[in-house]
C-alpha cells in the first residue's frame, strides 16, 4: 500500500514546483529578450573560410575563393589584406571559429565603426603556435555589420572568438605577405 505524503512534504514538493516553474519562465523570457537584441543588431553577416598549411617549405596560393594563408613553417606567420564595403552606417565585429581560429589576429580593434559605401582595408594575420604539427588547418572567419557595438547579450550570441589585435610577439617570425588588388 502506497504511503501518503505528509502535509510538509506536499509544501516542500509544491515549492520547488514553483521555483522551477519561475526559473523556466525566467529563461523563456531572457532567451526572447536576447534573440530580438541579437537578430535586431545585425544588419549583414559574411563568412569566409580562411585555411593555412603548415609544412617545411614556403608557398602561396593566390585564389580569391577563401583567405588563402598559403603555406608556411611553423615558426613563421602569414597575413592578407581583405577589404570590405558596408551598405549602410554601423559597427563590424570580426570573429572566427576552427582549428585555425585560435591563430588569427587583426591588424586593428575587431569591432570597429565603419559608414555606407566607405572601403574599409584589414589586415589578416595567421600566427600558429610554435612548434605546431604539419598540417592543414581552417578558420570560419564571421564579420558581422551591427547597428551598435555589441553588447554581452549580443557577443555571446555571436559565432566565435573574437579576433585580437596582432602584438609584436606575432610580428617578430618569418613572415610571407600576400595582397591581392581587385580585378575590376
């Protein structure tokens, strides 16, 4: 025969039913409040693929279908320039994800106030650790057009660690430099 509950155990039971009731509501209506700040901030989004080959020897590859950091040795760096052309007024916010994502850097702030129709030049620099395996490695490199700088709620919502600024320790290897001036 089944035990009844005490009155004292329904209360306690009754009470963390309510707590975790509010605790949901509580999510819902933050996870609401972050995805309208998120979607409303953002204006326009590209993602580019970025790749670098670690190997023993030095080589470039100039094809304009992704960020092509060529080949380098592991105690070098490579950088490219890419420049964009905003559509309207607001703030770009670089990030990036992937095995090649921890080794990129920027060559300025990685959010950064930008006007319509202005041709904004960076500066891509790809930095593995010292003493990395040879290998292949890729990077989704996000560069969002925002309406304002990103907030937290924004930036946690964001794909991706945003990029640092490259420093002297990056600068101070071997280097091969690539820049590729638009065809038209």
């Amino acid at each position: 025969m089944p035990r009844k509950r005490s009155s004292k155990q329904e209360k306690v039971f009754l009470f963390f039913l309510l707590v975790a009731a509010v605790l949901m509501l509580v999510v819902f209506v933050f996870s609401v409040y972050a995805s309208s700040v998120v979607t409303g901030s953002i204006k326009d989004y590209s993602g580019i693929n970025a790749t670098l080959n670690i190997g023993d020897y030095v080589g470039f590859n100039l094809d304009r279908d992704k960020i092509h950091f060529g080949t380098i040795r592991n105690t070098g760096y490579s950088e490219r320039g890419i420049s964009l052309t905003p559509q309207s007024d607001g703030f770009v916010h670089v990030t990036a994800e992937g095995s090649l994502g921890d080794w990129l850097y920027l060559g300025r702030e990685n959010t950064f106030p930008v006007s319509a129709g202005e041709n904004v030049s960076m500066v891509l620099y790809a930095s593995p650790d010292r003493g990395v395996s040879h290998g292949f490695y890729e990077a989704e490199v996000h560069i969002y057009l925002l309406e304002e700088p990103p907030g937290w709620v924004v930036e946690r919502f964001l794909s991706g660690s945003p990029l640092p600024v490259v420093s002297e320790d990056v600068l101070s290897g071997p280097r091969v430099t690539v820049n590729i001036p638009d065809m038209d």
